[in-house]
C-alpha cells in the first residue's frame, strides 16, 4: 500500500461509519418503566447512599473496577512529537479500543490541554476517583518520570506510563528469547541503547532488574554517549552514566553484543553492525523507520537476529502484547499499584508463551503456515488469544504475592 493510499484509508476508517473508535454501550436493561426508575430517580439513590457511607462500594455499584483512564498532553505522540492533547486523542481512542478488545476493559481516552507537569498531575488526582486504573501516554520526557511518580505516590489505584513500562516488559520478553537463540546471557552480553527519553531508561532499568550489570550497559542521546564527564544531564540520564573512552555511538557498538534502538531512522549504520560481537542481536524500533532496515542487516550480517517495531516483518516489538492484560491483572485483584514483580511476572508469561506450541486460529489470523520459536518468532503474536490468561493471571498472582492486591480473588 501506497502512503497516499494508506492516508485515504486511514482517514476513511476513522470517519466511517461514524467518526471516531468508541461509543457508549449500556450494560443494564432500559425497557419498562422499572427498569427506568432503577436504573435513575429514584432507584439510584440507593447506591449513592451506599458509596457515601462506604466508598469501598464504589467498587460493587459502579464502572470503576473494570474502568481505566487513557491520558495523555499530547506532547510526545508516536513519532510526530508534540502535536498537542486534541491531534492526540485518535491514538488515545485506538489505546481504548485496544483495551476493550483484547483484555476485555473499559478505557475512555481524556487529553488535557497543559504541558505543565503540575497541571496534568493535579487534573488526574481530581478525576481518578471515576478510575480503576491511570494509563499514561505520549507525554514527553522528562517530564513523564515525575508525573508519574508523583501520581503513585497520591493515587492507591494503579499508575502506569505504557511508553516507558509497557515497551519495557515486550523489550526484555523478546531479549531474552533472541539470546536464548544466539546462545547468550544477560549477566554477559554487552548492551549499547540508543535513546534515551522514557522508553529508552525504563528498559535499561528493567533489564538491569533482570541481571544485566550496569557496567556492561551504554545508554547514548543525541549528544552521545551517557558518560560521568557529561555536565548536561538530567538525573534519569545521570543514573546510567558510566566512566568510559567511548563517546559516540559508533564507538559504542564496537563488539557490542546487543543494540537496542529507541531513537530515529537510520542512525545504526552496516559499518557499525559489522564491529559487534559475533551472533549481534538488534532490536531497532524507531517506527515506522528503524534505526537499521532489516534487509540491510541481514545483507551485512549473516548472524543477525533482528526485531523492529514494524508489523510487517518478524518479530514486532508491540506494547499491546503486554499492556492490556497487566491492567487485567492488575484490575482483576484490585492492585493499588503496578510494581516490580508485576512487570516482570508479565516478561516471564510472554516470554514463556514462545516456546509452546501456536494455535492453528493464530497461525490463520497472521497469515504465516508456521511459527515456531526461532529467529523469526520471538515474541507471541499481538493476536493470540492466551496472552489475556497467561499473563494476566501471571500478574494477578504476583499482586497477590506481593503483597499489593485487595481483592485475593481474580474475577476474570
């Protein structure tokens, strides 16, 4: 498909047949005069009075348990920067649709006109009493990080920033099957990642939760590599800098044994994939150009395995293999938060799901005869249907461990 033809079809899919991605369904009966009078005056009274002596009853009366609020300013969406909070709300809908679909969730999308990270944090704590869960999305760097925090730290409901968290856990889910395939370990690779706004820091903290040495890890911005001579830094970047004679990203590479991309087109050239290490993993997932083009990689190297963020080559690093069913999971044992152990009972379940036979409707859905675990099925397609139950059990389960879950009881 042409980009003019892709335009014409992306805009007539969200014009019709009417325009936009959602609407509001009723759940409850609206054909007698009862069911009116139950449904509003005076019938509801009932459950306000109860979430007004209680307001643990919101839970039992209302949307609120199986309801997530997708937000966004709009000053970091996709790749098209900041674009504004109402040029943001056709992802913002696609991010609800997507819960709705795969995991089951009511999501409304709210965009909040306001780059100040003072005002978007005061705007949510008002509205999150309508919420069981905050999803936050395209908000710049580094901002994000104390929007978030701060939020965590008012909210007793699940705070979550997709960007950072959810590009996290589909990152190190399908690193460590890439390395189980070319015979490497977390404790031994060297890692260079190029990009360091809120998805780029998130995965290396993730990564070095799961056992990756700080000292085998270069983190590189625009300016370069993240090093401690560096008087330019914020403390996100701060925490990763290193003492090192490499400065720039080619220098970097130098028999590196993984390159993470998190950054723009092109900016790994064949001339750098051809110092790395022998058997080089590259996941570059600047979208919808990589940082290397899969062709070129694996023209220049013969022992490449490659993931992008592409849907239309092998291997596509997608958040949504992984956040609805954390909000699932989280929802389903009313989790006040999103923790560590979470995230990474979500790597282990995607991960682990790889290695297991596919369903024939899976392998139909993608189109592919075959898919078996290997250099070109890394990661379990966005359209298999055991993701919801692997993991978000998997997730419920290590709420409960760990102590965050109010309700030991998964309702899903």
């Amino acid at each position: 498909m042409s980009a003019n033809d892709l335009r014409e079809a992306a805009l007539k899919y969200h014009r019709f047949p009417v325009p936009g991605k959602l609407a509001i369904v009723p759940t409850c009966p609206m054909k007698t005069q009862e069911d009116l009078s139950l449904c509003y005056t005076p019938g509801v009274a009932e459950p306000v009075l109860a979430i007004a002596k209680d307001p643990e009853a919101a839970w039992h009366y209302t949307t609120r348990g199986n309801l997530v609020a997708v937000i966004t300013n709009g000053t970091a969406v996709l790749g098209l920067g900041n674009v504004g909070a109402l040029a943001a709300k056709p992802v913002m809908e696609g991010k609800a649709v997507i819960f709705k679909h795969f995991a089951g969730i009511d999501a409304i999308d709210i965009e909040i006109d306001c780059e100040d990270p003072a005002g978007v944090i005061d705007t949510i704590v008002r509205i999150a009493p309508s919420f069981g869960a905050i999803n936050l999305e395209d908000i710049r760097a580094p901002e994000c990080f104390e929007i978030e925090k701060t939020l965590q730290q008012k909210l007793s409901i699940p705070v979550f920033h997709d960007d950072q968290h959810g590009t996290a856990v589909v990152v190190a889910a399908g690193l460590l099957n890439a390395m189980q395939l070319q015979g490497k370990t977390l404790a031994d690779v060297r890692v260079v990642c190029a990009g360091a706004g809120a998805a780029g820091i998130a995965t290396m903290q993730l990564l070095t939760e799961l056992g990756l040495p700080r000292n085998n890890l270069l983190l590189v911005d625009r300016s370069g590599v993240i090093h401690t001579e560096r008087s330019d830094l914020n403390i996100y970047k701060r925490a990763f800098a290193v003492e090192t004679d490499r400065y720039t990203l080619a220098e970097a590479v130098v028999g590196a044994d993984v390159f993470i991309g998190l950054s723009g087109p092109g900016v790994l050239t064949a001339d750098m994939l051809l110092t790395m290490a022998a058997k080089p993993i590259i996941f570059a997932l600047s979208n919808p150009t990589p940082e290397i083009m899969p062709e070129l990689a694996m023209a220049t190297r013969a022992d490449v395995v490659m993931a992008t963020g592409r849907s239309d080559y092998p291997n596509q690093i997608n958040n949504a293999v992984c956040f609805p069913y954390l909000f699932r999971g989280a929802l389903d044992v009313r989790a006040s938060t999103i923790n560590e152990a979470m995230k990474l009972a979500a790597v282990k379940a995607i991960r682990e799901l790889v290695h297991e036979p596919v369903p024939e409707a899976v392998l139909t859905a993608s189109g592919r005869q075959r898919m078996e675990f290997g250099a070109e099925y890394l990661l379990p397609h966005i359209l298999d249907p055991r993701l919801r139950e692997r993991v978000s059990s998997a997730v419920a389960s290590a709420a409960i461990h760990s102590g965050v879950a109010l309700n030991h009881c998964p309702t899903a």
